[in-house]
C-alpha cells in the first residue's frame, strides 16, 4: 500500500489499520522471540549449560560500608549515587570518615 492510498482512507479505517499492524507486529516480535530463545537452548545444550546457570545473579550483595549515626536504617554501600542524608552531612562539614563501619 502506497502513501496515495493511505491518504485515502478515513481516520477511522487508518486507526483499525494501525491496530491490524500493531498486531502483526507484536506476533511477528514474539516469533522473533521463540526462535531466538530456541537457538539459545540448542547452544546450551551443545554446551551442557544448565539454562538456570545463566539466570543466577552474579553480582555478590555489597557491604554496607556507611551507616547513619542516628538512624541505623539509613546506609550506604560506597557506590553509586550518594544519598541525601550523606550528601547533607558531607556539606555541612563532616567527613566521610565518620560514617565507616
């Protein structure tokens, strides 16, 4: 279908084209899907990879390295983003080395 007959058509039949596309779409993405996630299970196979290896997390939970000292709830492992709390006691001129645990 070319951009004259699109132009064509009404709101309304343009909207339910829209849908019948999306639709298609979305069948064609879980295809996709299926056939990839196939390949990969052939692979493991091959491989003798258990498939729930992949899943496992592999990142360790991190220490706290920084606590509150007057609220025992409020903590920080060292990475990321400070939070507020450090952030405020930092600027009003405590050191993080008061915080360490």
């Amino acid at each position: 279908m070319d951009s004259k007959e699109l132009k064509r058509l009404s709101l309304e039949e343009l909207i339910a084209l829209e849908e019948r596309v999306l639709s298609i779409i979305e069948q064609k993405r879980e295809q996709q899907r299926a056939e990839a996630l196939d390949k990969i299970k052939e692979i493991a196979e091959v491989a003798g990879i258990d498939l729930s290896e992949l899943a496992k997390v592999r990142n360790p939970k991190l220490k706290v390295r920084y606590r509150h000292p007057d609220d025992n709830s409020k903590t920080w492992v060292g990475r990321g983003r400070k939070p507020f709390w450090l952030a405020d006691e930092l600027a009003a001129g405590r050191s993080l080395v008061e915080f360490e645990i």
